[in-house]
C-alpha cells in the first residue's frame, strides 16, 4: 500500500527561470526504506519539502501535479496536518533548531499539538537515547557541536512518532561512530517501529544496506529506480560516470574485478558479500616521503570558552609547507576550536601557535584575522555563516574588491574563472543560500582560493558533495600542492583523507593522541576506536582477502592488487 505517491509533478520556485522538479513521478509503500540518490542541486531537497506541504504553502511558487501523503493531498491540506504524519530533518541542522536549550527543542513540536506532558516526557527521553544526547538534555544548543546538533534535529523529529520520516543528509556532520549509530537507530525504526524512511545521501558505504530501493534523480526529475543490488549492478558505471555520484566502494570494487575477468550473481554492497575467491597478488607499499620545513608550528596550546571547560589541553603539531593535513577527531573533540586558532579568532589560553610564510615568522595570536587571511584561507564548517552578499558572482569577487588594488576586469576575470572551476557559473546571478549544501561549500571554497592565501584551512569541506564536487576539490588540492600550498583539512570523510592527505593528527578529547600517515592510522584499530573513526571500507575489503594487503586505503590500488582471471 502506498504512503506517498507522486504524480506529474513540476514545481517552480517564485522568481526562477526553470523548474526545479520536472514531472516527477514515485510512490513509496508504507513501511519501505527508500534511498534517494543525485547530483547536487537535482532537486532532492525540494522533492523532500514537496512530502510535508512546505511546497506549496509556504514557498509559493507554481505547482502542475499531485502529491499525496498518507492518503492527504499536500495541495488540499496545511502544514500543520502533516505534523504528525511527516517528520522532516534537513541538511543543515541550524536551518530548523529553533530553542536554545537541548530538552526545549525536543519537546517544542510536541507542546505545539498538545500532547499530555507525562507522555510529553516520556517521549523526550526516548529519543534523545535513541539519538545519545541524554547527558546533554539540558544543554545549551550552542555548546553541541555539529555532529550533536544533527542528532538533536533528528531526536526532535522522532518526538512526534511520525509515519514518514524524511532524512536530508543526516549524517553529513557526523564521525564515522556517530554515522553507524545514527543508521542502526534509523532502521530500528523503520523495521521494528514501521516508520517509513525516505534517506536523501552521498556516502552510501554504510547506508545502502539498509534500502529497499534506490530511486535516482537527475536535472528534477527521477530517471531510475529499482532493488539496489540490481540496480548498482546495471548502472554503477552511469552513476559513476554520468552523474557524478558515488556507490559503495565494495560495489566500486566489484565492478573493477569484472574487468579482470570475475564474475558476479549479485552486486556486493557489504563487505561480507564480497567473494573470498577473488585472488589478490603482494603489494608493496612505498615508504612516504619526510615533513618539509614548518609553516605552522603549535607548542602546548590549551583553550578554554569563558565559563567552560577546557576544549584543547597542551596541543603540540607542526605542519609542512606544501602538505595536505587532515585534522580528525570525533564530534566535539576540539578541531574547530584549534582551527580558529590557527586563523586568529580565538587567542590560546596557553601555549602559542607560530606561523612561518617565507620571511614572516610571527605569533598568530599577536595578529589580526583581518591581516592573517593574507597567508591563511578558512572555509567556515557552516558555509552560510561566512557569506555577506546577495549574489554567487559579488561572494567570490568580494575579498578582491575590498582590497582596493586589483583593476575591475581582472576581478572579472578571475571571479568567473573561479566560478567555472567549481561548477557555479551558471550561478553566478543566484543568491547564495538558494545553493544546494554542496554548491554552498563549493563556493565557500571559492571565495577563500581567490585570493591565493599560501596556507588554506577546510572545515568539513566534504559535506554536501557528490562524487563529482569531491572529485573537483581533490583535483583543486593536489593542484594548490604543486605550487606550495599547505592545506589543513577538517573532516570525518576517511576516503578523501586516504586520497589527498600526506599526513594525519588525531584529537581525542582536546589532546593530540595520534601523527602520521593514513596507512598508519587505519592499521592503528586502537586511535580508530578512541577517536570514534572508521578506515575506509576498501581498506577492510583488503584486508579481509588479505592480510597483507594492509597498506591498502584506495580503490585504485585495490585494482592494481586484483590477479586476473587466465
């Protein structure tokens, strides 16, 4: 039985040129757990919001079609209806958190349709366990971080024990321990509690497994849908190739195989359903070359907010000119705070933070962040915050105009060269935040990469993006590395840290508790477990096969490892 079916649907935003959905066409069984797929900006967030009553209610715009929700047609019905019938948590938490204080936000949407307080709490402490915020029922929203805010969005969502429950990339600000069990939560409900699940991701490695169907987008409209083994197994090389999108590596790595001769009944989306007959020859890893001269050298710095507890104890960390450093840590663990730093925000409590760019060699915290951002770049973890203009074209050409000494046509030029690098410049007359997430990082990115700092700091610079953006800014980074840019990059996206990083620190409750290469790292199970990360799932596929295939954290060389079949 249909819980959600869609038909002939288009939809204009008011003021747009075209149309952001274009006669879409899906139904979705009471029950079922269906995985929706696309490039960034293909109009899955505004499908998502077509499922609520947002769109046409509250957006205006124009509407051809029909959507029907639990047997209510969103045209004929309000908002407010669909309450507790649909539960709703967006990419960016920030954009639906509303109260300051942790239990408030849980309990808000129930207050508002009156439901008795015993049952009222009851409820609030369920789901803030369900999401592990129970020793931050009382918290201030704005001490969470990220990872926790996200899950504060989902355990408000949860309160109202929806029918359907609609997850915008949930798991974009989480840590690899916070991803998993964010999911087993998810599918607890959708299998034991009967909830239906509409899942809107990019990083499918822990998530395909969980589907039912995968149902594709592509330019609004949906062009695929089917049982994800089969699906992957028929069309990974068009989602790959075609849209820029990604599939699980295990997936990725079965369709390498077949190239060499292997043949498979099923496509694999777990590790446990790779075949153990695929034979796989020694590799040799080579050994990686030594840290250049520092350009950023952090000696014992501790922090502490006013009022709070210590966030970074006794940091020490040198970063090479021209490395590509990624900075990990579980959610809260004090990575943004030590980025900040970096930039002049925030001012140590102890210790100092050095910076060494040519013939400057100062102490950061004795320089503004006005004069620092002439050597440091930082691309915000929320992208919004960071933005002060009402066009794409004005954001990037902002830092130069405000310079005063580069000629207009070359601010032109190089604003649009940027633009086109990173896929915006079809955009340049849009307001910024009418970007999907993964178009509002890259053009975060933009704005810092125009002016050509010799150091760039990236926060979470990976949420949002499909294959295809990822690719970009892989590409971009090892490009920036050629020409003497160091880069620090904050993540929890370990298969672009094994692609681009040449070096790793790991922050476990505000201290240093690991330095070295990826190769390192994921064979260490004890820094991966305490810091709450995961190793790639490549990684694990090869070791599973064999174990000396440990040196192993990319496809690529996954391939290269793969005997062929005589």
């Amino acid at each position: 039985m249909s819980l959600v079916k869609v038909e002939e649907l288009s939809y204009t935003y008011p003021y747009a040129r075209e149309a952001a959905l274009k006669k879409v066409n899906l139904q979705i069984d009471r029950g079922e757990f269906i995985l929706l797929l696309g490039p960034s900006g293909c109009g899955k967030s505004t499908l998502a919001i077509t499922l609520n009553g947002v769109i046409p209610h509250e957006m205006g715009g124009e509407v051809r079609g029909s959507v029907q929700v639990c047997g209510m047609n969103t045209q004929d019905y309000r908002v407010s209806d669909f309450a507790r019938k649909v539960g709703i948590v967006f990419q960016s938490p920030d954009a639906q958190i509303i109260h300051s204080r942790v239990e408030d936000e849980v309990t808000f949407p129930m207050q508002n349709l009156l439901v008795p307080p015993d049952e009222m709490q009851r409820r609030r402490d369920e789901v803030l366990g369900i999401v592990g915020l129970t020793a931050q029922r009382r918290s201030l929203v704005h001490t969470l971080s990220g990872g926790q805010k996200q899950r504060l969005a989902i355990a408000a969502a949860l309160s109202m024990n929806p029918e359907l429950l609609i997850l915008d990339e949930p798991t974009a600000h989480l840590d690899p321990k916070g991803t998993k069990e964010v999911m087993s939560t998810v599918e607890k409900l959708n299998r034991e509690g009967n909830i239906t699940v509409m899942l809107i991701e990019h990083k499918l490695d822990e998530i395909t497994k969980y589907a039912d169907r995968i149902a594709i987008m592509n330019q609004g409209t949906v062009v695929d849908e089917g049982e994800p083994r089969a699906l992957l197994r028929q069309r990974s090389s068009y989602l790959m190739n075609d849209l820029g999108l990604f599939i699980p590596q295990v997936s990725e790595a079965a369709g390498l195989a077949t190239k060499k001769g292997y043949r498979f009944d099923n496509m694999p989306v777990t590790l446990e359903e790779f075949p153990q007959s695929i034979r796989m020859k020694p590799r040799i890893v080579e050994p990686t070359p030594g840290t250049t001269e520092p350009v950023i050298e952090v000696e014992s710095v501790s922090f502490a907010y006013r009022g709070g507890a210590e966030v970074l104890t006794e940091v020490s960390a040198r970063i090479g000119k021209g490395e590509i450093v990624a900075l990990l840590g579980s959610n809260g663990s004090g990575k943004t705070t030590l980025a900040k730093i970096l930039v002049g925000l925030l001012k140590p409590t102890a210790g100092r933070a050095r910076a060494n760019f040519g013939n400057q060699s100062f102490d950061i915290a004795k320089n503004s962040p006005k004069s620092l951002c002439r050597y440091i770049g930082y691309s915000f973890q929320n992208p919004e915050h960071q933005f002060v203009t009402e066009k794409v074209f004005d954001e990037v050409a902002f830092s130069l105009q405000v310079q005063n000494h580069t000629p207009e046509d070359e601010i032109v030029k190089r604003t649009n060269t940027m633009l086109d690098t990173f896929g915006l410049l079809e955009f340049s007359n849009e307001h910024p935040l009418s970007l999907s997430m993964g178009q509002k990082r890259r053009l975060s990115i933009a704005t810092v990469l125009i002016l050509e700092p010799v150091m760039i700091i990236f926060d979470e610079p990976m949420t949002g993006q499909d294959k295809r953006g990822t690719d970009y800014i892989i590409d971009l980074v090892q490009k920036l590395r050629e020409r003497g840019t160091t880069s620090l990059f904050i993540t929890h996206d370990m298969h672009f840290v094994a692609d681009v990083a040449t070096s790793v620190i790991v922050l476990d409750g505000g201290r240093v508790i690991f330095r070295g290469t990826p190769q390192l790292l994921f064979n260490s199970s004890e820094t991966l477990a305490r810091a709450s990360l995961a190793d790639p799932m490549i990684h694990r596929l090869a070791c599973r096969l064999d174990p000396s295939l440990s040196g192993i954290i990319r496809v690529g060389e996954f391939y290269d490892a793969i005997e062929a079949v005589i």
